[in-house]
C-alpha cells in the first residue's frame, strides 16, 4: 500500500466530517419541515371549523330572528378591498395624496384595507376614483394565492412559499398563508 500524503490525508478526514455535518443537518431539517406541515395542517383544520362554525351561527341568527318577525344584520366588515378605477387627469392634490396613502397609483391597482373611522373617511374622498367592499373567504384566498405579495426588507415578493411567511412573519406566530388568511 502506497504512502498517502499528509495533506490529501487530512483533506479526506476534514471531507469525511463536513459530510457527516451535512447529512445531521439535513435529517434535522426533514425532521423540522415534518413537524411543520403537520403544525400548518392542524391549524388549517381549525380555521376550516371555524369558518363553518361562523356560518352555522350567522344561519342560526337568522332563522331566529326570522321567527321573531325581526330582521338580521351582519356586523360591518373590518377588511376592505379597495381597486382603482379611474386615472388621475383633472384630479385634485389632496385626492392624489389619498390615493398614495391607500397605495392605489395605478388604474386596477387593488389593496386591502382596515376599516377604520379614518379609513372611511379617506375612502369617502375618493369615492369617484375607487370602488370598494367587504370581500369574503374565498375572494380574500382568491387574491392571495393568485396575487399576493409582501414587502419583505424593501422588497416586493411574491407569497409562493411559506417559508417566505415564516421568515417575515414566524415571530408574530404567522407561518403559513392560511394564517394569513
């Protein structure tokens, strides 16, 4: 057997661990992914029973009422989806302001909004230049898997992975887009 040189020797040894290294990060991270999808999909069921549950009570509420000769009404939404309609000739300053402010700088520019009182009062401003309303689950779910996007360090990213989520948003207890939803 040939004499092997001490540096290829200690190449092949330094090789031999970094490979073992990668191979228990690896398992680690397979470990870590399995845990997390069975974590996403258990918090995907319960938002399923929740949205079910929410609609079974908005019928119930209005079958009762119903019987009672009353009438139900939905509490107001707290979201809003907001698209722009119109272009920006003959527009006043303080319009233009609002329609920075509410991220709408393009006609078919559509964002989400909280419903506030001052929000209200911003989308009252605007009124000819917007159309607005109270999206439900499936357009909401619609518009972020087809279309959703988040500034994520400056940027403008697509929401393709829940990776992407779990980096931005982990430490608010968001990891995937259902919980976004």
């Amino acid at each position: 057997m040939a004499p092997v040189p001490e540096l290829l020797a200690k190449k092949a040894k330094r090789d031999e661990a970094w490979q073992a290294q990668r191979q228990a990060a690896a398992l680690e991270a397979r470990k870590k992914a399995r845990a997390q999808r069975r974590e996403i999909f258990k918090r995907a069921e319960q938002y399923v029973n929740e949205y079910r549950q929410q609609e079974k009570d908005t019928i119930r509420l209005k079958r009762e009422a119903k019987q009672k000769g009353g009438f139900y009404v939905e509490p107001e939404g707290k979201l809003a989806f907001v698209v722009r309609i119109r272009g920006l000739n003959k527009i006043h300053p303080k319009t233009k302001k609002i329609l920075q402010l509410l991220r709408l700088r393009q006609i078919n520019n559509g964002v989400f909004v909280r419903i506030t009182k001052a929000t209200l009062g911003l989308l009252k401003r605007v009124e000819p230049y917007i159309a607005w309303g109270y999206p439900n689950l499936k357009t909401v779910r619609e518009l972020i898997y087809k279309r959703g996007y988040g500034k994520i360090d400056g940027n403008r990213i697509p929401l393709t992975d829940n990776k992407i989520i779990e980096q931005a948003l982990g430490s608010k207890d968001i990891l995937c887009i259902e919980d976004l939803i």
